[in-house]
C-alpha cells in the first residue's frame, strides 16, 4: 500500500502533544552513492551541495512528523538536483554512443 499514512503523534503526559522548534541545520558536505543503469550500473559517489535550514516548526513548534517532512524534502530535492547535473549528460552520453554502435 502506497498511499501516504497519517504518522501518530505523541502526547506527553499532560496530554499535549511534543512539538519542536529548530533554529537551524547545516548539512555540509553531504555524499550520496548513485548506481544509474545508463552508466553501467557502478556505483557514483556525488557531494551534495551546503544545505542550510532554519527555522523548522517556526510558529508554535511541528510535530516529529512535520520536522521529519521539512528536513527531508530539501535533501531529497538537493539530491534531484545533483544526479541530474551530474549524471544526467554522461547518460545521454553513453546512451548516445551505445546507439551509435548498433
């Protein structure tokens, strides 16, 4: 099942549930492994570019959850951005050449 799931909260003992606030992150220097078929499939190793995040949960706090989808969707999005700037041409590439040899 793909559907997205509601994530349970929890409520500290006086019945309010746990919110943070997060002034700021830093990630640097971030490397991700990359294995893209078009390009044999080998491992890549890619540095992700400074990521810096503030003010996470501003206005009254966010829950985990909300702390968890604030943090990621950057990262995830940072990691877009670098495999298409650098992957995305030397597949074309390759792809190209592999056409050729047909």
């Amino acid at each position: 099942d793909l559907k997205p799931q509601k994530a349970a909260t929890k409520k500290k003992g006086n019945g309010k549930e746990t919110r943070v606030l997060i002034r700021r992150i830093v990630i640097e220097q971030g490397r991700i492994e990359v294995r893209i078929a078009a390009l044999g499939d080998k491992p890549q190793i890619a540095t992700l570019k400074r990521l810096e995040l503030n003010n996470i949960g501003s206005g009254g706090g966010a829950t985990p959850a909300q702390v968890a989808e604030q943090v990621l969707t950057p990262i995830i999005e940072e990691v877009g951005r670098t495999v298409a700037e650098r992957y995305l041409q030397k597949g074309i590439d390759s792809a190209v050449k592999r056409l050729l040899k047909q």
